[in-house]
C-alpha cells in the first residue's frame, strides 16, 4: 500500500463517502445519541465530501482510497481509515499531512476532537503524540444545524513537527 497522501480524485468521491460512512459508523455508533446516527447517512456523507474541496486529502490508490483526513483551519477535522488500511501506516501517513499543512498555515498547534467513549482513538492519538486537554460541547457539522455533543479535546503542538 502506499502511504503517499494525495488530493482526492473526483471519481472516487462514491468510494470515499462509503468508505467514511462505514468508518464513522464502527467509530461513533456505540457512543452517540441515535438521532446523530440516524442523520448520518451515506448520502449526507457524500454531500459534506463535496463541501471539502482542496481540504481534503486520501491515501490508498486511485479509485480505491484506503484513508482520508480533513483538515480546517488548526482543526484535523475528520480521519478515517477503512479497515484494510489499519496497521498499514495509512493513518499517520494522513495525520503528518494535516500536521504539515496547519504548521505551514502558521499554527503552532493541532486539535481534534473524539468522542470520549472510544478508548480506541484516544489509545491511537495519544500514540501519535496528542494529549488531552479537556471535555468541550461541540457543534458537530451536519447538513442542517450543528449537532451538539460533548467530547473529549485533544491537541499536539506543532513546535517539534
């Protein structure tokens, strides 16, 4: 597998927004209200991907993508890795791309949030170098209005990066 991250191509847009979907459902589903799941569908998945543009990146081959991240502003907004790609190297891969391009954004600092009952991410991120920094109502993005959910935060400054 190639880690080399890369801008999404526009035909893959199908493959990612199934990708992510599943990704985000194993993820969350256990952990948040059923009304967030229930709003999470594949075709809203498919519409956020659209909104991305250049913020988007993904590992894996053309056409089929193994990972994607977004980045906004100082905030790794969203990482998913389909199962295939765990072990692979895939995620880091996409996570010293997001760090890169805050840092080069000027930022001196990363954070993202994951939802607190997911001793898995938390384990991954810490690994990774982030850190804790405390439990925060978020406005997760939806299609409608923001969807608000506690979760933990989580940052890594970007000073060794």
């Amino acid at each position: 597998m190639s880690d080399a991250v890369r801008r999404a191509d526009p035909a893959e847009m199908p493959a990612l927004a199934s990708l992510w979907f599943k990704a985000w459902r194993e993820a969350h589903e256990p952990y948040v209200p059923a009304e967030l799941t229930r709003i999470r569908t594949l075709a809203s998945f498919a519409e956020r991907l659209d909104l991305f543009g250049d913020a988007l990146r993904v590992v894996g081959p053309v056409g089929a993508p193994l990972g994607l991240c977004v980045v906004k502003d100082d905030e790794l907004n969203q990482l998913f890795t389909s199962p295939e790609a765990r072990g692979t190297g895939a995620a880091q891969a996409l996570i010293a791309d997001a760090e890169a391009r805050v840092a080069a954004a000027g930022h001196q600092a990363i954070w993202l949030d994951v939802v607190i009952e997911n001793a898995r991410a938390i384990r991954f991120y810490e690994k990774s170098g982030w850190r804790g920094k405390g439990e925060q109502v978020v406005g997760l993005d939806t299609l409608d209005q923001p969807f608000d959910l506690k979760v933990l935060i989580m940052e890594k400054s970007l000073a060794e990066a």
